[in-house]
C-alpha cells in the first residue's frame, strides 16, 4: 500500500507565494529592460526575429528586452541608422505595459516627426487603466476628443493608432480616478 504523505499547508502556501516572487522579478527584469518594438520571449526561451529574449536566452536578430542572463540587441529607433518610420498604411508597433500599480513602461519613447504608432497597451496587476495619447496639455488635462483607450483590465491588451504630425511635445497617461496624479503618465519625444 503506498504511503500517504502529509504536507502542511504553509508549505504549500510558502511555496507559491515563492513562485509568485520568482516570476515577478523576472517580469520585472524583462520590463526594465527597456522600450523594445516585441514583447519579451518566454521565461527560458531565446528570441525570434521580432525580439524578445527570456530568463536565459538572449534577445533575437532585432534585438528583444534584456533579461536575467542574456542581452537584448540593439534595435534601431528614432534617429538612429537604418529606422524605418511606421506610416499611415504600414504603423510601427510600440508595446506598453500599464501597471502593475500606477505606471507605465517605459515610461519615456521617440518617435519620428509624421511618424503613424499603434501603441498596444497591456493592462498588469489588478487595476483598470485608460491610456490616452496626444500633445501634452490635451493629455494632462484629460480634454475630451483626445486620442484614448478605456477600460483596460487586467492582463487585457488594447490598441490604439496615432500619427505625430504636429508640432510640439506630446504624452500618454492613465486618467482612471486617482492614476494620473498617481504618477501614471509618460512622455513622448520626437525626434527628425
């Protein structure tokens, strides 16, 4: 007859919240890593042409996040030798992460003058954030008609596409009760 063995639910609990602890850190080492145009690969995966390394394997031919133990490569932006400007027909993809808590990341991107994104938005943690993009007084002040995405929940990705043909300086935010005081908020700079 086999054993029965009794583990206690501490350990159990212990256990998971270990877990739990392990995978934020790594997600946060992959956020940290800086503004990239893919998401980071999985926890132990390489990347592919997009980008995007994991915990142990290192960024693709584009470049990727950096993580733990293998470097992200350099991928070209605003500015630099051989960045191709999304268009109207063909938009660059930049990716944001909206939490968890009251922040974005990265916190700061470039773009090119004229340039057309699509920011696709993934909610993290608990909370519900918006995400609105334009010139920086129409988005501080939360005016009606700016460019915005509501109601993002939790691991919930949505898009939006804008083209930066003025003038000026501009920015994203959070404006979910309280978020934008907070601190929720990032700014954009062109560049060309």
């Amino acid at each position: 007859m086999p054993r029965r063995i009794s583990v206690p639910s501490s350990v159990v609990l212990a256990a998971v919240v270990l877990a739990l602890v392990v995978s934020a850190a790594a997600f946060g080492v992959a956020v940290a890593g800086g503004s990239r145009s893919s998401w980071p690969g999985g926890m132990m995966g390489g990347g592919n042409a997009g980008g995007g390394g994991g915990m142990m394997g290192g960024g693709g031919a584009r470049g990727g996040y950096g993580t733990m133990m293998g470097g992200g490569g350099a991928t070209t932006q605003p500015g630099t030798a051989g960045f191709v400007p999304g268009t109207t027909a063909a938009p660059r993809s930049v990716k944001i992460y909206a939490g968890p808590g009251y922040s974005f990341s990265p916190a700061t991107i470039t773009v090119a003058r004229g340039e057309t994104v699509t920011f696709v938005v993934l909610s993290m943690g608990g909370l519900v954030h918006d995400f609105m993009v334009g010139p920086v007084d129409a988005v501080a002040s939360d005016l009606a008609g700016t460019p915005e995405i509501a109601d993002i929940g939790m691991m919930q990705t949505k898009s939006l596409t804008y083209t930066f043909d003025g003038s000026g300086t501009y920015a994203y935010a959070c404006h979910a009760a309280g978020h934008y005081e907070a601190g929720m908020h990032g700014t954009i700079t062109l560049v060309g």
